[in-house]
C-alpha cells in the first residue's frame, strides 16, 4: 500500500502547479494526475455539477489504488470536498485560497483575491472570509476568462495581460500590497503579473503548503513510500494527452508520456 500512488486531481492543467510542489518535497512517492480538460473551466459550471463530476473523476482514481488523494482545485475543494469526505475511505487533502498566510503577510492590511467565481460564491469560501474578518480587508474578483487561456498554453499573451491589467489595478488603487493566486492555473501567471506590477504585490499561493499538508498526513497513516520505491507518474487528460505532455513540458519542464482518459458520461448540467 506504502508505494501506491497519490492521485492530484484538477480540472484541467492548473494543478499541474500543485504537482510540481509535491514532486519536489516527496520525490519517492507515485502520482497519478488527472487534467479535466474536456470539462475546464469548473469556476463557471453549475455548483452541482463540479460537486457531481469531483466525485466522478475521484472515484477513478480509487479505482487506480490510490492510497490518498490531492484535489488541487479550489473550485471542487470548496464545492466537493466534504461529499467526497463522506464517500471515499482514504484521505483527501483540498486546497482553498490562502487568505490566512496573505494577511499575515499584508503590511497595508489590503489584501487581493483572484479565484474563480464558483470559490467566491461558494459557503466554504464565504466561512474562511468571516473567520478572517479584521484581519485585513479582502478585495475579491473573479479572474473570468483566465482559465480557458491558460488551459490554451497562453500565460502571457495579450489577452492575459488585458484581464489581469482590469482585475489588478483597482486592487492596486485601493492600497492592496498582497495578492492570493486562489486558483491553481493562477501561479502559471506569477511572471506575468510580476512584469505588470513590478514588487507593488507579494504573491500568494498554497502550492508548497498543500504538499507539507500531504507529507503531514501520510506520515500521520504511515502510508509514506519507502526510501527506495522508484516513483512511476502516470498524466492523464479528458481532452488531449498531447496538449497536456506538451503544457506539462512547458509549464514544468518535464517530458512525461501522457494518456487520453475517457471518464464518461459526465453528470448532466443545467
Ligand atoms: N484550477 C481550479 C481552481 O483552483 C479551477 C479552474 C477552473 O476550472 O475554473 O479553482
């Protein structure tokens, strides 16, 4: 069971960010990631739907013999994870905006939210914003459209810099000093936003403390790989096995055969 495989599961590339984190603190241990791609962007699908197909692409990864699971999706973390709590017996580690760390971090006390507009309106999200309230005053927008350009390989083009240029400035105006990455496609735009905003933003994403919390909990199952398992990835996508070796390529420099997944049908959405 030790040297079973972790799966990382998002709706398409963006986990992608999560994964690399995890392969550098934990080389020893498995991966199998899944890239949604067919279904991306979650952020404007119906909240039943996320929640429904989460649950869908999850039970896969059981069925590969997973022995712990990453949703490296803020959008089906704050959606699916406590369905997927209640129906799978193996630990499930989620992510979701780190707005703790930002304020902790803000000197203005004006901290930047860019997630999706699913993590925004969901209740968890609306929990972890009240359990920070006076800490810092929290600017929160909803970067549309980013995710389908990143999901194209486009993490600097114009359009990405039009969209951030619009969801940036008026944090800037009003004081923000910080800005929380709430979506995990979003560290694929850290360079991007770096050239717009020079060191005017400390960027925050959770990509490294999602991969402590991993290490945390499979030690605390005594499911940590042995010291000399040899690490076998598998990467699989919904859409495009060849997009994702190439984007997995790019974004991490790391040259993996890829699969096309067929997890059909999808639960319906309306
Ligand atoms: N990467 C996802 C997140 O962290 C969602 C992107 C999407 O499908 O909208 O929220």
């Amino acid at each position: 069971m030790n040297n079973a495989p972790i799966g990382i599961f998002d709706s398409g590339l963006g986990g992608l960010s999560v994964l690399r984190e995890i392969r550098a603190l934990l080389p020893q241990e498995s991966l199998i990631y899944v890239a949604d791609s067919k279904y991306a962007p979650y952020g404007e699908k119906p909240e039943h739907f996320v929640e429904a197909r989460t649950l869908q692409v999850c039970e896969w990864l059981v069925a590969q013999g997973c022995k712990a699971l990453v949703i490296a999706c803020n959008t089906a973390t704050m959606h699916a994870v406590q369905t997927l709590r209640e129906k799978l017996a193996l630990p499930i580690i989620g992510v979701e905006p780190g707005l703790k760390p930002a304020a902790a971090a803000s000197r203005s006390k004006v901290v930047g939210v860019l997630a999706t507009g699913n993590t925004l309106k969901s209740a968890k999200f609306g929990r972890l914003l009240a359990s920070l309230e006076g800490e810092s005053r929290f600017l929160c927008e909803a970067g549309v459209g980013l995710v389908p350009l990143i999901e194209q390989g486009d993490v600097d083009g114009p359009a990405v810099r039009e969209k951030l240029t619009t969801y940036l400035t008026p944090m800037l105006e009003a004081g923000a000093d910080t800005l929380v990455l709430g979506c995990t496609h979003y560290p694929f735009l850290s360079d991007t936003v770096r050239e717009l905003v020079g060191d005017r933003l400390t960027l925050v994403d959770t990509g490294d403390a999602i991969a402590r919390q991993l290490r945390r909990k499979l030690a605390e199952h005594d499911m940590a790989a042995s010291a000399d398992a040899v690490p076998s990835d598998r990467y699989t996508s919904t859409k495009d096995a060849a997009h994702l070796r190439a984007m997995a390529a790019a974004l991490l420099h790391v040259d993996a055969p890829a699969e096309t997944l067929v997890i059909e049908p999808a639960p319906a959405f309306d």
